[in-house]
C-alpha cells in the first residue's frame, strides 16, 4: 500500500535534499510502480490540503523548504494580518493590507515569506485553501440599487454585496445572517443572500443570537434533532432501572445558582467509623439517552458544550433533555453514573467505585442557602432543611480538608471576580455587580474536582482510552516574561526555570488584596497553558494532578458524555479488546481538537455577551462621574474599574491633554514628561463617562478633573 500521508509530509520536511518529482519521490519513499495510482492521489490530497506544495517543473516540496507557510489568517481591522503557522514554534507572518489579495479573517491559507527583518518574517498570501466564513452576520444596508450587508466581525473587511432579491424580507439596519455565495477576488467583493433575519439593532433577542452566530454558536436546534428529543420518555421507566443501584432513599442534594436549570450532580455524604466519610457523588447518565452516532449526539458533538449568556442559554442538548429527562430534578427518579468516594478522617481518598444507579433528588438548593447554614448552623435556613443541614455541616468539613491537600500539594486558585449581570423583566441589565464566591461554591468545586480526579484514575488503570482534561507548564517564553513583570511590582517567583504550581500559589499569596493583585492574576493565566483535551494524559500543571479529566457535567460538556461511556465500558467484566482500543484512540485524535476548539468559541461568544451588557447598562450613563481605580496601565492609557459598578473602561492616553505621557515598563505606569505626574495601578482617580459604543462593546473614560499642569 502507498505511505501514510504523515510520512510522506515527513520525508520532504527532513529528508528530501531538493524538491522533488512524484517518481523522485516514490523512489526515495520505495513505492513500487504497482501503487503508484494510489500514491499519486495520495500526494494530491496532501497538496489541497496545502500540507505539501507543487512548484514550477511538477516538483513537490515542504512548504518550510521553500519559504511557504501554512496557517490561519488572523486580519486586524486596520486592515494588516498575521498568518499564525501550523507548524509548532514557528513565528508569525506579518502581512500587509495590499498582500492580503482576497482572504478573509479565519482563511486557512499559504503564505509566502519576502523580508525577514529583525521583528519578525513579513509575507503575501499566494493561495487560500480552506475558507472560514461560509456565512457572516451583520447589519443590512439598503442603498438605491443594491444592499450591503457590514459584517459585525470588524476583522472582516468586506461588505458583502445582496442582490434585491436575495435580501429575503431584511430591511435597512437589521441584523441578518448572509450566506456567501462568491468569495472575494482582487477584483470584487464578496456576493450573498440573506438566510435569516435576526431583528433589530438593539434587540436583546436579535443581538444575543448575532452574537452567538458570530462565533459560530448554533442558535436552534434543526426539526429532525427535536423530534429525536421527542422520542426520548419524560420518565424513568422500570426497563431503566435494570442493573443499577436503587439509591433512591440517600438524601441526594443538587446545589447550584438561584437561576439554574439544568442539574448535572447531586450529592450525598454519610460518616464512617474513624472518622471517616463516603461521598456518592451522583452525574445525570446522559450516555443512557444519547446513543453514538445518533442525531442527538451528532448535533451535541457539533456543539461541544452549552453556551451560557446572561440572559440565555444556547444549550447542547434540547431543553427536553437538558431541563428534563437528563436533570437531576427535586422529587423525581434519575439516572446517573455514581462515583462513590471513601475518604481518611484527613481528606485523602482512600478508595473509590463507580456504578449506574437510580436516585431521587431530595432538595434542591443554591449556594446561597448553603453558604449560611455553613456559616450558622442555626440559621433559618437550617431548620427549613433539618433533615440534610447535619449531612451539609459534614459536607463542609470534608471540602475543607480534601481542599487543604490540594492546596498542599500545589494547586493553583485563582479566585478572579467575574461581573454578575442584574436583569430586568424585559432582560434589560439593571446593575452590574462583583460575582461572589462563597464556601458553598468552593465545597461544589472541591467534590467536582475529586469526582473527575477518581475517574481518571479508574479509566488511566484500566487503560481505557478517553479525553483527558490537560494542562501543560507554562512556556519558557512567556514565563520569562512574567517574571518580568511581576519583579517590576517587587515580586519573585521562585522556581528558576521549572517553578512548581506551589511557587505560582505562592505568589498568589502575596499578592492577595494589593492594588496589583488583579493584574498579576490576569498576566499569570496569559503565561499558563491553555486546558485542553487531549487523548495524552500529561497532567494538569493548574490543578497539580496528574490524571485528570471532565466527568461531571454531561449535560453541558460533551468531553463528559464521552467519559461516561467510556465508564461504562471499563466497568464491563469483559475487558476492552486491542482492537477497540485503537479504533477509540483513533476517534479522540480527532475529537478532542475539534472539542477543545468549541469550549474555545463559547468562552469568546460568553466574553462578548458579557461586554455587550456591561455597554448595554452604560449606553444612558455618559456624562456621569464616578469614583475607581486604575487596574492596568499600557502605552495607550490606564482601565480604570467603577466603584459604582462593575465595570471598566479605557481612559485614552490622547485625553490626557496636560502633558505627554511615557509608559514605563518597569514602574508598570504612565509618566507625565514635564508635570513628572504619574498613574500607577492601584490609584484613586474620578472618571467622566466619555463615550459607550455597543457595537463596538468598548467604554471610553476620561478624567473628571483635568490634570494640573
């Protein structure tokens, strides 16, 4: 048979001394003449795929050998871009706006290098091979004789041309979703036709969807896919119950926020002889419902994981499943995967099983309620719930101790605030507010996280294939670069050029409730890793762990619902053949990138709502002053966040107007070149409310008072 693909991208990357014919090539790869059919389509698909290119005289080539590079176009709405290589440790291309021909933001594309000056290689895109906007959302904009419609991904630079019969009933400035039908040449924009109107600039409905669309979030779920949901029973039947464990008289509680709905866990804990604890942490058996290769799993797969705004919901499975049959609803007999936990009277597990069973949620409750029978034990709240508030004090307990191991042996917290959105009836934001975090919060997170570590325990034993949650150490790079920055506010991590996680929390230490604190977190996560799935287990450097993976939220997360049937098959007594195992790994190469880049788009298109109401609620505040402090301070100005509220915004250093400012890196500040004033995180300062644009989700501030000279 011809060789695999990665071996032919191989020999012409590190082998093949020039480019090469397609007989070079398979005389150097030894392919007899018999396959010679099989291997030159081989070589085609490799060259659309711009894996390897085909220059002048019918020779292939690496694109690296050649001065080509491969990659996704990343366009700035100025109009300049970046190709960001697919080969590893490989630096970007700057592209200017006249090399950018016709590609659009996202275009998978080759470029090729012409300057290599000192801050890095500068290229022209030759070819585009794989286009990233089949479809684009934006405002229509009706004109005499034709319409555009202005995407509201500001990256991409082109209106798209609409044909009067194409625009589908959209009239002028709504926001409407157009399917491209020519892309883009040198010579002409783009061309579309409207495929779904949206609503009305300043519609809550029409803005969350465009947004979501934006990034490429699925706003409904296709007819087939509901009526797939419609067969699933809204009860659980006897036939469900065979072979599973009837835990339905274990108080069972679900904790969660006052607006759920959807309950993925429940949990229930006894206390043993010496001092010990049984934890049965219960997980909805989604797996049970949603079959491989079936129509609901195939649009949860395309999904990824539910996306979550301030005012909706986006979820992956139809609320039929999400907020039914699959939750662990007060009262009602569910299905789930239980992970049953022993601990020592110190917190450490000592033993662990896991099986399906049937359970009835006794109460449902919110953090809220729990934080206060933790604090008072004789609280209101406590006498309501008499029959579980003994169970919830053990429960405290418990997540105190396993929460001190972890922290012993490493784990990185960071506790960083995120902003709460107070809605009104119509969904409008009537207070933006700091998030609290409270012990019942941390009590869910501590049971959740050893819940995930015993499974991927299990699994890793059993060796059982599945997606492993990982978290590489930090880069070399960027990690110099941190110690940098923190040595400028008086701060040294330790650790040299490995620091362990208990070096990164013990920086997070020091810098608990200075000024700079909230700058340090955000610069310490920009220098760690991002988490990932991966079929690989290397640890998780965040959490100090070393197996770990996503078990606890099949409802929202479809790494979990892989994880569960992966459960399900270790814990059959035949033991999983080679065969299968392989067919499995082979399924995770592709499905943990394509996962991973899902939980990716929904953080995005959630960053995005999240801007978009905080500019919604301060649309009608310009003119007004508040009191706030400098959080970050760039070359460009200094992020002052509210007092009032939570929220910040951008005083220009263009509005400072009494003297010109320098950034000092070293100082982290603006400096006054005449006055010597200087803005430092951590000041005091009276802002003015400048200007809010919601489109653009951007609050500008300027000083309440001009600076004296």
């Amino acid at each position: 048979m011809a060789p695999k693909p990665e071996t032919i991208v191989g020999y012409l990357r590190d082998k093949a001394p020039h480019p090469l014919t397609a007989r070079e090539l398979m005389k150097g790869l030894r392919v007899p003449r018999a396959r010679e059919a099989e291997f030159l389509a081989r070589l085609g698909e490799l060259v659309e795929a711009g894996q390897v290119v085909e220059i002048k005289g019918g020779r292939y080539a690496h694109p690296s050998r050649v001065g080509l590079v491969v990659g996704r176009l990343t366009v700035h709405p100025d109009g300049f871009g970046f190709v960001v290589p697919e080969e590893p440790d490989q630096p970007d291309v700057f592209i200017k706006p006249r090399w950018l021909r016709a590609a659009m933001h996202g275009d998978r594309v080759v470029a090729r290098i012409e300057r290599r000056p000192p801050k890095g290689p500068e290229g022209r895109i030759i070819r585009i091979l794989e286009r990233a906007n089949p479809r684009v959302i934006g405002v229509v904009r009706v004109r005499r004789k034709a319409a555009v419609v202005v995407p509201l991904e500001e990256r991409l630079l082109h209106e798209v041309y609409v044909a009067p019969d194409d625009l589908g009933g959209a009239a002028d400035g709504q926001i409407a979703e157009v399917e491209i039908t020519a892309f883009p040449t040198e010579e002409a924009g783009p061309e579309g036709r409207v495929v779904r109107v949206l609503g009305n600039r300043g519609e809550s409905s029409a803005e969350a969807k465009a947004i979501a669309l934006k990034h490429g979030i699925p706003v409904e779920f296709p007819q087939e896919v509901l009526a797939a949901a419609e067969k699933v029973p809204a009860k659980v039947r006897p036939s469900d119950r065979k072979d599973r464990e009837d835990l339905r008289d274990r108080p069972f509680v679900t904790i969660d926020g006052e607006t759920a709905r959807d309950f993925d866990d429940a949990l229930e804990l006894e206390g043993l002889d010496r001092g010990r604890f049984r934890l049965r942490v219960a997980i909805a058996d989604v797996s049970h419902y949603v079959k491989p290769g079936g129509l609901l799993d195939e649009e949860a797969y395309a999904r990824g994981t539910s996306t979550y705004f301030p005012d909706r919901v986006f979820p992956m499975l139809p609320e039929r499943l999400s907020n039914g049959i699959c939750s662990l609803n007060p009262g009602v007999d569910r299905l789930a995967m239980v992970a049953e936990m022993t601990f020592t009277r110190g917190g450490r597990r000592e033993a662990s099983r896991f099986y399906p069973a049937v359970i009835r949620s006794r109460h449902r409750l919110t953090y809220t309620q729990v934080a206060r029978i933790l604090d008072d034990p004789d609280c209101p709240e406590a006498e309501e719930l008499a029959d579980v508030t003994p169970m919830l004090l053990q429960m405290g307990e418990l997540a105190r101790l396993i929460r001190a191991r972890r922290r012993e042996r490493g784990s990185v917290d960071f506790d960083l605030p995120e902003a709460e959105i107070v809605l009104d009836v119509r969904g409008r934001p009537e207070d933006i507010v700091r998030g609290q975090r409270n012990e019942a919060h941390f009590l869910v997170e501590e049971f959740m996280i050893a819940a995930n570590e015993a499974v991927a325990d299990f699994l890793t034993q059993k060796r059982i294939p599945c997606p492993y949650r990982v978290h590489d150490a930090p880069d070399p790079e960027r990690l110099a670069e941190f110690r940098r920055f923190v040595h400028n506010f008086g701060y040294t991590l330790k650790g040299r050029a490995r620091p362990h996680p208990k070096d990164f929390q013990a920086l997070i230490a020091q810098v608990e409730g200075k000024p700079e604190e909230r700058m340090i977190h955000n610069m310490m996560l920009r220098t760690m890793a991002k988490a990932v799935y991966s079929p690989e287990n290397l640890g998780h450097f965040g959490l100090a762990s070393e197996r770990y993976l996503h078990f606890t939220s099949p409802i929202r997360r479809y790494p979990d619902l892989v994880v569960h049937r992966e459960l399900k098959k270790a814990l059959q007594r035949r033991a999983a053949s080679k065969a299968w195992r392989e067919k499995e790994r082979q399924y995770l190469e592709e499905a943990c990138p394509h996962l991973s880049a899902r939980e990716r788009a929904a953080e995005a298109a959630e960053r995005e709502a999240v801007q978009w109401k905080k500019c919604e609620f301060m649309a009608d505040k310009v003119g007004t002053e508040h009191w706030g402090f400098i959080v970050g301070v760039a070359s460009f100005g200094v992020f002052v966040e509210l007092e009032t509220y939570f929220v910040d915004g951008l005083v220009h250093v263009s509005s400072l107007r009494d003297d010109f400012y320098h950034f000092s890196e070293e100082t982290q500040s603006l400096i006054g070149e005449r006055t010597g004033r200087t803005f430092r995180i951590g000041d005091r300062v009276r802002v003015r409310v400048d200007r809010v644009s919601v489109a653009r989700r951007q609050i500008d501030f300027v000083l309440a008072e001009a600076p004296r000279p």
